[in-house]
C-alpha cells in the first residue's frame, strides 16, 4: 500500500440529492495504467475533477505518494506531479503549440517570476517542449497557434502539455473523445509508448483502447466500484457483463 | 472579450518596430516643431498625451494581455497626483522622495484593491474595479484640509536634489518622454517573459493554467500592481503638468476615457495605446475648437473605429497597407 502512486479510500461526493461518488476506493501503482469505465453519469470526470482538486470531496481520503492531497487547491496538486488532460479540450488557443507546451515545462522547472528576458528565446524551455511535441508527433506543428490545430492534434498538444509536466501521475478524461478512427489510433499508440513511465488513470469510452492499454481497469456505476481488476478478471466478471459490457463486448 | 484582443505575435515584426520608432522620433520632434507655434499650449498639450499614454498602456496591459478590464484605473493617476500635492503641501517637493512615494502609494493601492477585484472575474471585475475607483474619487473629493471638490495647487513644480529640473517646459517635456519611453519598453518585455507568458495564459484559460501549477491569482495581482504603479508614475507626472490636482482626475469618465483609448489605437499592441492616447486627446482639441458639442462627432466615429477597425488604428493601418499591396 505505501508505495500506491495514487491511493483513494472511500471517496464521497454528492450534488444535493444526487450521490455521484459513493464510497470510491482505488489504488493506482506505479506504471500502472488503470482504466475506469462506466456508463455515462456514472460520475467518472467527476472522480477526475476529484482527484485534480476542481470539485472538493465530501469525505474520504486521498494520497499522492504517501501525501494527503485533499486539501490542496489544483496548482499544488500539479506540483506535487498530479497532471491532467480534459474531457473537452483545454489549451491556450491563441498560443503555439510550442508555447502551450513551453509554459508546462515553465510550470515544473525555475520560478516564473521573470520579468525582463524573452521566454520565447529560452532554449532551454524549448527544447524541452519540443521533445515533448515529437513524442506525440507533433514537432511539425510546433509553430501553429493551438486554435488552428485539427481536434486530434489537439488531444496530442494536451498530452504533449501533460508529458512536459513529467508528472507522477497523469489523469486522462476521455482522450479519444470526438477524434476519428485514425486519430484515436494515433493516440492509443501514444499512450502505449508511455506506459510504463509514470502511473495513468485513463477515463475512456473506447473499450478497444481501455482492453488493449489497460493494466487494471475499475467499473464505475452509480458512482460505486462494481469491481476491479486484470482486464480478463473485469470481462469475465458476471456482474459487470450484465451491468454494462454486456453488448459492447460481443 | 476574446473576439476584441488580436493574437499576440510570436516574434516581433520589423512593420512593429518600425512603427514605434516613428512614435518615438516624432514626440522627441514635437518640441522643436513647437517652437514655431503656440509653443507653451502644444508642449503642455503632449506632455498632457504622453502622461495619459502611460495610463493607457498600463490599461493596455491589463485589458489586451490580462484579459482583466479595469474601469477604475483613473484612481491611480489621482493617487499618484495626490501625493504629489499632498507632500507638495507640507513642503516636501523634491522628486527624488515624491516619485518614489507616488508610485509606491499607486502600487499599494494596486495591491489591496486587487486582492479583492481578482477575486471575481468579467463583469464583476469591471463593476468591483469601478467601485474602488468611486471610493478613491469621493474620498479625494473629501480632504477638505487639500481643496476638497475644488483641487489644490500645487507650490511649485517638483524638484530633483534642490535644482528646479522642470521649471522649463521642454525639461518636463522630455522627462516625461523619457518615462514613457521606459514604461512602454518595460511592459514590452514584461509581456514577453516568463511571468507575461503566464498573465497571457490566464487570460486564455485560467483553469488550464491552474491545472499544470500555476497560482493565477498571484500572478495577476503582480500584472496589476505593475499596472496600478504605472498609473501611479501618469499621475507624478499629470500633477507636475497642470501643477494642479482635483478628484475630476479619478473621475469614472477619465477610466472609461482610458479604455477608449486603447481600442482606439488597438487593444493588446502596446504601442497602439500611445497612438491612442494622442489621437483621443489631438481629435478632442481639434473637435473642441468646432463646436462645444464635440462628443456628437467624437461618438459615431468611436463606433466606427470599432465597427470597422477591430485592431484600432494600428490595426486599420495595417489592413489598409495589406490591402493596397494585394492591388
């Protein structure tokens, strides 16, 4: 347990009436790529939103390498090495790509209270960033302002900004959502090439990519864990093949 | 908000620094051309363009990279211009002790008021950033023992070490040149370093930048006592100018008047504030020498401005030459 990346212990979460986080326990190790899947509502973002810090529990506990991140806000929680890709796409549009991703790796090393010299001619951030872009395949549209990139390449900037963090732990909200069949490829091959280099948890709706990534995968309903395990253990799981996979799987 | 501000280019064009060294060149000019005219009304009249340009830019870099619209920035030219009265009062007017307070008391000003005001964000931030405005414009108009509504007079012009630098006209002339020259220059770096890369980036999507560890709060407030000092340094220089001071400096007018000369020269360039600055003030002597109702005119072209020239003069400029180069 003490070397979980990510260690939830009884999440709750509830909007009035509306239990959306019932009891969550989750435990994430590191390299580990666990998939959470569920219907919709089943209150997966809001478990995201949870762990990054944009909605607050109502009880529970949260570790990140041993430390309690419940009660800090986002911005400490992503200094601690917590980074994370959006549901509907987040970038800075009217950036370069190159600069999205330059003011991650700004975020992680040196003090951003710089007032003088051009960050842009930092050769340092730079290169960083720029290696960041050629793992996703995107240092040929290193120079295109965000808001001009295809919907894809911009679910790429997005890990490329999470890659330049080199965080401990990255939090993936549906990276394939809206993107084409060849795009959603293209990032599955991406994440396959991270596995293993820091622990994931991937929210997904794309059970081709959840089966062929995934270490763990938890089933998420009504905002309980159906259940939890290998992706063999989770398919054959009798419960889960009524609750949900069911049609999806055959 | 996003539809008014252009995308900030990544590199400096040479059409950019062109244009601002034929800014530049033509005010260090200005004098000489003076001497020719009504010397004493037009120096007084462009030091008065070039006090509010400084202004400008300070609301240029607020509204056009911090995505943060002030409407209550003409408090800190009253502030700056009050100390400078103030002290001026109980016999301090030397510069070398005056400055440094006017700024200080603007960036301090700044600091308070913007811990609050960033609290919120759109329109509550343009309502709570008016409110700070009123309170510094009634509270001014309060200090009975300084003029009251009235204003007061200042003794003299501010010294520099005991000697009389701006008894001359050109003096403080190109002072304040100086200083507008070293407020333009530094916020051009400030927008293109780290911490401008981060106040730009709040305006894009604070939630992203939260997400990967930036205190956005923190960093904006920084964007606004730097603002707020330079406000500060406009009103140091305003009160020298007309060597008077009233509450009609933080009047909610002068703010909008502020706004309405950055998108007239064009929102998030910089230097469009300087052009804006001097076209808003040069058009309403002009237009005042007409007719007294010169707002009815100064109003409809304003719309047009931004009806038709989204960049501001700078940007009407530009779409112009681009045009005629098409053919």
């Amino acid at each position: 347990m003490a070397d979980a990346v990510l260690l939830i212990e009884n999440l709750r979460k509830r909007f009035g009436g509306l239990v959306v986080t019932d009891g969550v326990t989750l435990e994430i190790g590191p390299g580990e790529l666990h998939a959470v899947i569920g219907p919709n509502g089943a209150g997966k973002t809001t478990l995201i939103h949870q762990i990054s810090g944009t909605l607050t529990p109502d009880g529970g506990r949260m570790l990140l390498n041993g430390a309690d991140i419940m009660p800090l806000p986002p911005n400490e929680r992503a200094r601690l090495g917590l980074a994370r890709s959006f549901q509907i796409t987040s970038v800075l549009p009217r950036f370069s790509a190159l600069e999205n991703v330059a003011l991650a790796v700004q975020a992680r090393s040196g003090s951003s209270y710089r007032f003088l010299r051009p960050a842009a001619r930092e050769a340092e951030l730079n290169d960083q960033a720029m290696a960041a872009l050629t793992e996703v395949s995107l240092d040929h549209r290193a120079d295109i302002v965000a808001a001009h990139l295809s919907h894809g390449e911009k679910r790429a900037l997005e890990l490329a900004i999470a890659l330049a963090l080199e965080p401990k732990l990255l939090l993936l909200d549906e990276p394939m959502a809206g993107t084409g069949p060849e795009e959603s490829e293209r990032i599955v091959a991406v994440l396959k090439k991270l596995k293993g280099r820091f622990a994931m948890l991937l929210v997904e709706h794309d059970m081709d990519a959840v089966f062929a990534l995934a270490d763990k995968i938890s089933v998420l309903v009504y905002g309980r864990v159906l259940a939890s395990g290998t992706p063999h253990e989770v398919r054959n799981d009798p419960a889960v093949t009524e609750a949900y996979l069911g049609e999806e799987l055959e | 908000m996003s539809m008014l501000a252009p995308a900030m280019p990544v590199r400096r064009s040479a059409r950019t620094e062109i244009a601002v060294a034929a800014i530049f060149i033509a005010l260090a000019l200005v004098p000489f051309a003076a001497a020719y005219g009504a010397q004493g009304y037009i120096l007084s009249l462009f030091v008065r363009v070039m006090v509010f340009a400084i202004a400008a830019l300070a609301v240029d870099f607020l509204c056009g990279f911090g995505g943060l619209i002030t409407f209550g920035h003409a408090a800190f030219i009253g502030l700056g211009a009050y100390t400078v009265a103030i002290a001026g009062a109980h016999g301090v007017t030397d510069m070398a002790i005056t400055l440094p307070l006017a700024i200080l008391v603007s960036a301090l000003f700044a600091y308070v008021t913007g811990t609050i005001c960033l609290r919120t964000s759109g329109v509550y931030f343009i309502m709570i950033t008016l409110a700070f405005g009123q309170m510094a414009y009634f509270i001014a108009g309060s200090l009975a023992p300084y003029g009251g509504d009235d204003g007061i007079t200042l003794p003299a012009r501010s010294t520099l070490f005991g000697l009389a630098v701006f008894k001359d006209d050109r003096a403080l002339y190109y002072v304040t040149l100086g200083f507008l020259a070293g407020a333009y220059f530094l916020l051009r770096a400030v927008v293109y370093s780290r911490f401008g890369r981060v106040f730009r980036g709040a305006r894009e999507n604070p939630t992203r930048m939260a997400t990967i560890g930036f205190d956005v709060f923190r960093y904006q407030r920084i964007g606004y006592v730097i603002a707020g000092a330079l406000g500060g340094l406009a009103g140091f220089l305003l009160a020298n100018a007309t060597e008077f001071v009233s509450p009609a400096y933080m009047s909610w007018q002068r703010s909008g008047e502020l706004i309405i000369m950055v998108i007239f020269g064009g929102l998030g360039t910089l230097y469009g504030a300087i052009v804006g600055a001097a076209s808003f003030l040069l058009l309403e002597e002009v237009l005042a020498g007409f007719t007294e109702n010169w707002k009815l005119i100064f109003g409809p072209l304003l719309v047009l401005i931004v009806l038709f020239a989204r960049g501001g003069m700078v940007g009407l400029v530009t779409s112009i030459k681009a045009r005629l180069t098409r053919g």
